[in-house]
C-alpha cells in the first residue's frame, strides 16, 4: 500500500441510520462494509486515518446549513455518532497514534480544520476519500484536496449519497475535472 491517509466523511447515524436526520438511508448502509475493509486496511498498515465529522449546535442561527437542511449531527446526540460498524471499528483504534476524529463546521473537510498541517506534517500526499455525501460533503472535501495538490482516490463503492443523480454527477467530477483515480 502506498503511503496514503484515509478520509472517512461524515459516517453518522444521522446522515446513514433509516431513522437519521439527513439519511442516506440503504445507499449509505450499502457502502459500510466497503469503508470497514478500507478502515482495517489503513490500521494493519499503521497508515494515518481521519474521521471527519459534521458538527452543528441546536440552536446556531449563523451557520449557513440551518436554512437549507433539518438539525442534523447536533452535538451530544445520538445522531452525531458514528454508524454501525464504523463505529465499533473505530472504537477499538481510537487510541492508535495514527487514527484522529476531527470536527468540521463546513462541508469541506479542509475549512477551519487542522486536516491539511496534520497531513504535510505526515508527509502524505495522497488521500482516499470514502463516507457521505457524495455530491456534498464529499465533493467539496476532494475539490479542496486536490487545490491543495493532494492526489485523490475515491471509490463508487465507498460513497453514498440522498441524491442518487448528484452521486453520479459527483463521480464524473471526481474523474474528470480533480483527476481522481475513480475505481
């Protein structure tokens, strides 16, 4: 495995369980095991991997999403936890040097957070994408990483998305326009 970092985005309850706020709903369940042989891959390797979270407030009337999503990943709720497997994975790494949860306020994994210095400090210049939502939250984390001149791996089977039509849309970008290698 090349030296890459795995960016695990936004795996909630709230954006994958059938009863989540803002769910993905069975696309976002389909892609779990994908992204738990991805997390156990990155962990046997010691590769660094980060869990990027959405983070909200109940009551924020400044953040731009209130206007155009339901409350969703509200701080200290259920909802804000990781999904499923991921979870349970996560639970028996989080204590690796090399594994890191950090919370985001935007939809790009970039904006307002450590993630690029922690990744040039590591001296990884590569990045594989997976979690939801493709044409979301996704989308505007790769488009960052590549004006940050990172390579980019995303995989169809590793994302997911409310909006099967911006999924695929999301893909061809993906390819097309940040030259990722889309598997």
């Amino acid at each position: 495995m090349k030296k890459s970092a795995l960016i695990v985005v936004d795996y909630s309850n709230d954006f994958v369980a059938d009863n989540g706020q803002l769910t993905c709903g069975k696309a976002g369940q389909q892609i779990e095991k994908y992204i738990v042989e991805r997390i156990e891959a990155y962990n046997r390797e010691k590769q660094e991997i980060f869990f990027m979270m959405d983070l909200h407030f109940e009551e924020n009337s400044y953040h731009p999403e209130n206007k155009l999503f339901p409350p969703h990943n509200i701080i200290g709720t259920l909802g804000r936890e990781l999904y499923g497997k991921v979870y349970d994975i996560y639970q028996n790494i989080l204590f690796n040097d090399f594994v890191h949860f950090l919370d985001k306020t935007r939809y790009d994994s970039f904006y307002g957070t450590p993630l690029d210095s922690m990744l040039r400090e590591r001296n990884i210049k590569h990045l594989e994408i997976v979690g939801v939502c493709t044409d979301i939250c996704v989308l505007h984390t790769a488009i960052s990483a590549y004006n940050l001149g990172y390579a980019i791996t995303i995989s169809p089977k590793g994302v997911a998305s409310f909006n099967p039509s911006g999924h695929e849309w999301a893909l061809g970008h993906f390819k097309n326009s940040l030259g990722a290698e889309v598997e």
